[in-house]
C-alpha cells in the first residue's frame, strides 16, 4: 500500500513540473518506459498508453539515435554508480514532433529503493538554445514541490498506523496489533512504559518523548514527536507519535495515541530533499528569467527571482502591472517585439527573438527570449518561456562590426580622420543610447574641439581651446594625468568645482575620460563619455570603452606615421627629381625589376607600357657598355660585394645619357642572393662639363703657356746678352720671376682640370 501511495504520488508531482519528464524501469536485461509525463508527451509526439503498449525499450534508444548517445550504457551505468548522470546537447529523433530539430540536455536521476537497488530512473528533459541553456527557474519548481508536500503529509496518515492507550487508574497498557507489527513484538511482549521507552535509539529520543507525555499530563494538550527506534528484531525505524491526556478535575485518567511507522515516507522526503537540493543547484546554474503568461492578454501569471539580479525589479512589482513587460521594453524595440511575439503565438509556433529592456535604474539590456506556446484543444493557452541577458554577446557583436567598417574605412586613403571618429563615436553611442561622446584634440598643454556630435553645442563652445589641468575637469586631468579619470557625480567632484556649472545646466551628471597616448608617450587625444546620472563604468562599459581607446590610438598613430612617411617620401621624390637620381630593385629569383619614377623619367619610358627585367635593361646599355657591365654584375652574384660603376644608356628617342651606378646584394636566411638594389644618377651633364674642362685645361697649357714661355727666353736674353743697370737688371730679373710663377699657376689649373 505504502509504495503505491509513493508510486501515484510521485506520478502526481512529475505530472505538474514544467519540464518534461520520462519514467524508465530497469528490467532484466533491458530497459522499459514506465510513464511519461504531459510536458513530455507533448514535446515528444506520443501518449504514455502508446509507448508502453509498443517496444517501449526500442522507442528509448531511437529517441537518442540522431546524437550518437549509448543510452543503454549510459541507464547501466546509473544502475552500478546510483548517481546523477548529465548527458549535455543531445538532438533528440522526434518523428513529426515540433521540438525535433532542438537540442536537450538530459539529466538521469535514480530513485533507490531500501535495498540500495535502482528500482526507477527519472529523466529530465532541458531544451537548450543555440548559445545558452534554457532551463526552468528553480523558484518555479520549488513551489510546484512544496504545493505537493502538504499532500504527502496527508498520504502518509492513512498506512501502518497503530494505536496505543495508558490507563492511569490501573497503569494497564494497551497496543494494537498494527503497533505490535510495527514494533516487531509478539502478543506475549511485557508492556510497560519503561519497555517501550526502550526501543528508542538514543538518550535524546527517549528523553524528549519522556518530557512529551509529562508535559501532556500536566495540560492535556496533543504532543506530536517524529522520533527513530530500533525494532525488537534489530530493524531501523522512524515513527510519528501523537499523543494526548484526558483530564479530569486536573488529574489524567487516560493517555492514548496513535504510532504511524513513516519510515518509508521518511525516506522519500529525505530522497525528495536530496533531489530538490540537487535541482536547485542546477537550476541556479541557469543565468536566465522563468516565467508564464496568459497566450491571449499576454498577462503574466509567474515571473522568476532572477528578474530582480537581471533587471532590477522584483517579482512582485512585475505580476502587479498587467502591462509590465510591454511598458519596459525599450522605445525603439517595443513594436517589432510584440508585433513578433503576438504573431508567433497565434500561429502557435514556439519562438525565439531579441529585444532591449530598460533596467530599474535606467540602463538598457538585450534579451534573448526562447518561449514555448502551450496549446490545448488546438488553441493557445499559455505561453512560457526563459528570458536570458545576452548584453554582452550583442553588444561585443555590434561592436565587432562597428570595428570592422571603421578599419575598412580607415585603409581608403581619401577618408578624413574626423569622417573615420565620427562613424565611430556615432556607432560607440548607438550601442549605448544612454552614452554621449567625443574627442578632443591635445595641442601644446590645451584641448581643442575634434568630434563632439551629441553633446550640447554651447558647451562644445566652452571646451575647445581649454587648458589642461589636474582639476580641469575630467578630460582636462586626463590629459594632464595621462590617466583615464572617472567622475560619477560632476556635482561633488572637486575637479568639476571650477566648471560644473557649464555642464550641469544640460542635465549632465558624471563624465569619463580616457587619454590616446602614442607610442612615444604623447598625449595626442582625450575620448570623454557623458552620462545624464551618475554612474561609474560597468564591467562591458569598461571592456568596451577600453577596446575603442585602444582602436583610436591605433588609428591616429598610424594616421600620424602615415603624413610623416609621405611627407618624407615626397621631400626624397622631389629630392630625386632635382638631383636626377633614380632607385631600382632587382628580384633575382622572379626576374622581376622594379623601377622609381625617377629612373623611368631617366631612361625617357613611360611606367604604363613598359615591363622592367634585367635583360630589358642590359638592351638599352651602349653597345660597348654592355659587356662589361654584365661581367660586373656576375661579378657582385659571386662575391657578394657591393659595386660602383658608370654606364651609358640609349633612350628610346635616340639620346645617349652618363649614369653612375650603385649596386648591393640582399640575402635569404640561408645566404642565397634574392634580391639586388641599386640607384643611378645622371652625370651627363658633369660628364660633359668635365670634357669642357680638359677641353679649357689643354687651352690653357697650349695657348696661354706658348707666349708666356717665350716671354721668358726672351727676358733671359736681354739679361744675359745686354748690359744693363743694376736697377734694370734687378726689374728684369722680377719680371722673369713673375712669368715662372703664372706659368707653374697655369700648369697647376691645366692638371687638376685634366684630372
């Protein structure tokens, strides 16, 4: 009697969970269904009747085929180890069923019998979404167990109860033979107080039964004690036992009661217990809100407690406002939410979306909602469902693709930076539309308005040209500092003392700052963050403020180092273009040459419609070049020395230039030559001055000598063969000095020209 009162009552609580649940019976050798529950044949497409009248044990391993689950090993493994199994995204094989394409997690409990055999094992069924699991809230199974503990209570009174009396008068005891059984003791068992006060396990026991009874005779009142005793043939017990004493005139004349063995129902509150222990421990796993609604008013019947962790608000304050969900749904969402959810509930189709909600204190979170439409005569009655904060998933998601169009935008060349800050600080705002931005540019030791697109446009007015300050503000000290500074209250901060009153005027409360800080450890940049309350980041504000730091640092540096390096590149350009100076690269394995502009301008070829290669190059040498310019070429391939040479070159127009020429070698990491690099310049025209100059040397040293040399012979003369005055001898001999002087000057200019 006792296990059948167990058996319909544990039927009755599996039948009122919202989850669906399957009831297997180990059976030699095999494995059979015993019940399913209505959430379970619902989901699964089949009635209990049917599936116990077919080859139940068949059904059980088809339902796990599509997931490649042993479930066979895995029920045997229950039965050895009689602990709680998990088997986690299972695709179950549901034969036209709405839920087939849906993945489960499947927990197995065994319910355990007093011999420590595994007489039942419990199947729970968890349908899990695509990233997270959707699993019912422990507040909604806990009150659906313990409406049903108050029934077991009553269950428990009606088997192996057995009756006792004292008379007082005559101290004669009477048991019934219920309580005889119970007690295991024959009807030749002596009774007394003392002896029955004997089969109680320990002093406690026997000590609070004893205190029962004198207080009962002293006021008459019904004591009720659960105690453990230990039967006369050794067996373990727990007995419920209430009793009461009939006063008269103050004096008790009868004590009488009744003893109910509850060791059975003892042991299934404690299994009970025990389960509902472990249940709450894995629904609390569960970052999500249960909860259950009217399918026409969409009036919510049950919220979850985790409501108040997730949004801020308790379960109270939900189920008293009819229109709760609607009215908190965020402005820009709510249409398309309900629109969906209205529409997929009439169709009865379970259904998934994502929505914003705005939190107690004002913030906003995205939903993921997963909702089941329960249906009954082919009409929706109730819709359930589990609300799981996906904030983070949406928000980095978002965020991903803002980075991505920005750094695409950021490789076209024609893009300003402030276009690339805008898209950004407009896309950072979307994200959060509680959240105002900017950027502000570091000029010398003050801040200078650079993208301020939401921000009232007076204060924009008053922030550029600002001078940076350990109390100038929050952007003002960061600069400063070189630190981000958080300012959660602007009104009480003492480094918005000078200022606030330029921003509070705009409902404005707390303000951040974040330096952009180059490699060289210059302040280049301060991204500041509004809010209209007072708040301090959270933890996906910071990590995401912290990524849009580190991507505007990126940006602008890169954006700085780029100008310089065109900068440079034109400076070494036009330098080329001035001096007629020319760089190429050679790559030896792909013969492939690669020519400045300069050197196609040298060469007189146009870079559209000509392919460089090293034989093209060898084509254009002089005729008489040639040679030994390829010599010297196989030269460098051989000893690895770096080469100076000069060469001539035939344009195309038929022009012949001068080229001096440099070459250099460059290596794989095995020492094989890859690569040569070079540069020429055109010394033609130094080429051509230099002939002048021989050209004017041999003048010098054939016409301007020829006279001068016989101005000497003929100063000699006239010394030698006249008679001249000291003093016109003493003239002569200067002038013919002064002549070997201007013709050593002469010699000496005719051949450093020559050189």
């Amino acid at each position: 009697m006792n296990q059948t009162v167990t058996s319909d009552y544990r039927m009755n609580i599996y039948q009122t969970l919202p989850l669906p649940v399957i009831a297997i019976n180990p059976c030699p050798d095999n494995f059979e269904v015993a019940f399913l529950n209505k959430e379970a044949e619902q989901l699964l497409n089949v009635t209990s009747d049917l599936i116990i009248e077919s080859n139940s044990s068949k059904w059980i391993s088809g339902l796990f085929s599509e997931s490649k689950v042993d479930l066979y090993q895995q029920l045997q493994l229950l039965c050895v180890h009689k602990e709680n199994k998990k088997i986690a995204s299972c695709k179950l094989n549901i034969a036209g069923a709405i839920h087939s394409n849906s993945y489960f997690d499947v927990i197995l409990s065994p319910s355990i019998n007093e011999e420590g055999v595994v007489v039942q094992i419990i199947a729970l069924l968890y349908e899990v979404a695509e990233s997270r699991v959707t699993q019912q809230n422990d507040s909604a199974i806990l009150t659906l167990l313990h409406q049903k503990d108050k029934f077991l209570r009553e269950t428990q009174r009606v088997a192996r109860n057995g009756t006792w009396e004292i008379d007082r008068n005559t101290n004669n005891i009477v048991w019934s033979d219920m309580l005889r059984e119970i007690y295991e003791v024959g009807p030749d068992f002596e009774l007394s107080f003392e002896s029955a006060l004997s089969f109680f396990k320990d002093e406690d026991s026997r000590r609070r039964l004893s205190d029962a009874v004198e207080a009962t005779l002293q006021s008459g009142k019904i004591f009720d004690l659960e105690l453990p005793v230990l039967t006369a043939k050794g067996n373990e017990a727990w007995l419920k036992i209430t009793g009461k004493a009939d006063l008269v005139g103050g004096t008790c004349t009868r004590l009488y009661g009744v003893t109910q063995d509850i060791t059975e129902n003892r042991k299934i509150r404690e299994a009970l217990s025990e389960s509902l222990e472990k249940l709450n421990s894995l629904i609390q796993t569960v970052d999500g809100i249960v909860w259950e609604a009217d399918a026409e008013t969409f009036q919510f019947t049950f919220i979850g407690n985790q409501v108040e962790s997730i949004l801020g608000y308790t379960a109270e304050e939900w189920l008293s406002d009819p229109d709760f969900w609607s009215n908190h749904i965020y402005p820009d969402d709510k249409a398309q939410a309900l629109t969906y959810c209205i529409a997929q509930t009439q169709l009865k189709q379970n259904h998934t979306f994502d929505y914003r909600m705005v939190k107690s204190d004002g913030s906003i979170v995205w939903i993921r909602d997963l909702v089941s439409v329960i249906v009954q005569q082919g009409k929706p009655t109730l819709i359930r469902g589990i609300m799981v904060d996906i904030t983070e998933d949406k928000l980095l998601s978002n965020l991903d693709h803002l980075e991505k169009k920005v750094l695409e935008l950021n490789s076209k060349s024609d893009i300003e930076t402030e276009t690339l800050l805008l898209e950004y600080i407009l896309g950072l705002e979307k994200l959060f539309p509680k959240m105002k931005c900017s950027v502000l540019r570091v000029k010398g030791n003050r801040l200078y308005n650079w993208v301020t697109p939401s921000l009232p446009e007076p204060y924009v007015r008053t922030i550029n040209n600002f001078e940076m300050g350990p109390l100038a503000g929050s952007c003002g000290a960061s600069a400063y500092l070189k630190q981000k500074v958080i300012v959660a209250d602007i009104e009480t901060d003492p480094r918005w003392t000078a200022f606030k009153h330029l921003l509070l005027p705009y409902g404005l409360r707390s303000s951040w700052s974040y330096p952009l800080i180059d490699s060289e450890d210059n302040v280049i940049a301060v991204l500041g963050i509004y809010h209209y309350v007072s708040k301090t980041p959270s933890d996906i504000e910071s990590s995401i403020v912290e990524r849009t730091v580190a991507i505007f640092n990126m940006i602008l540096e890169n954006r700085m180092k780029t100008t310089k390096i065109q900068e440079s590149n034109l400076l070494i350009t036009q330098g080329q273009e001035l001096a007629n100076f020319g760089t190429w690269q050679w790559d030896i394995t792909e013969n492939v040459v690669t020519w400045s502009d300069v050197l196609y301008k040298i060469y007189g070829i146009e870079p559209s419609n000509f392919t460089a290669t090293f034989e093209f190059y060898l084509s254009m040498l002089h005729p008489e070049d040639k040679g030994r310019v390829a010599d010297l070429i196989k030269t460098v391939l051989e000893t690895h020395k770096d080469v100076i040479f000069e060469e001539r070159i035939i344009r195309p127009d038929g022009e012949q230039l001068t080229l001096k020429s440099w070459g250099r070698l460059l290596f794989d990491d095995d020492g094989n030559p890859v690569k040569m690099i070079g540069a020429c310049l055109d010394i033609t025209k130094a080429k051509t001055n230099q002939e002048k100059l021989r050209e004017i040397a041999w003048l010098q040293s054939h016409v301007v000598r020829a006279p001068l040399t016989r101005l000497i012979g003929l100063a000699d003369m006239l010394k030698h063969e006249l008679s001249l005055q000291s003093s016109d001898e003493e003239l002569l001999t200067h002038l013919v000095n002064a002549a070997y002087e201007l013709d050593d000057v002469i010699k000496n200019i005719s051949d450093r020209t020559i050189q």
